[in-house]
C-alpha cells in the first residue's frame, strides 16, 4: 500500500452469507467515516446463531481488492438493548 487507499466495507451475516452489502468507495483516504446503514431482516429467535462481519478492502480497478481488517460479532454476544461503540487503534 502507498500513501493512501480507497477504503470500503462489506457487510454480510453468517453462516448463509446470502445477503451482503458494500458501503461507498472513499477514495484516497487513511481515516475513512462510514456513515451508511444496512438492514438484515433476522427474526429475533435466529439472531443468536448469526454472526456479524464487516470486512474492509482497499478499492483496486485493476487487480483484486486488497483486505485492510475485518471484524466478526457473534450476535450471541451482543445486549441488543445497549448501543456498541468500540475504538480500536
């Protein structure tokens, strides 16, 4: 990677993966702001069993896209009652 990247984000719930999402393409950028919203229709009783993952490439025309990080919620984890925020360096 140079001086900079083209960051954007999939979003998709396991184990079925059938439904996936991508934010925008930020273009030349190290502290890309996703300020987008996604919605997966889980009936609450199989939230349990999913998992949430959020996978961040680096945008290539040419070539295959790059993974930056990725991070995984175990939906059995999560007080649905209680917004998650996390800062991670």
């Amino acid at each position: 990677m140079g001086g900079t990247s083209d960051p954007y984000v999939k979003v998709f719930l396991l184990p079925d993966k059938k439904k996936k999402y991508e934010t925008k393409v930020h273009r030349k950028t190290l502290n890309p702001a996703f300020n987008e919203t996604f919605t997966f229709k889980v009936p609450y009783q199989e939230l349990g069993g999913k998992t949430l993952v959020m996978a961040i490439y680096d945008f290539d025309r040419f070539s295959k896209h790059d993974i930056i990080g990725e991070v995984k919620v175990p939906m059995n984890t999560v007080d649905l009652g209680q917004p998650i925020e996390e800062w991670r360096d």
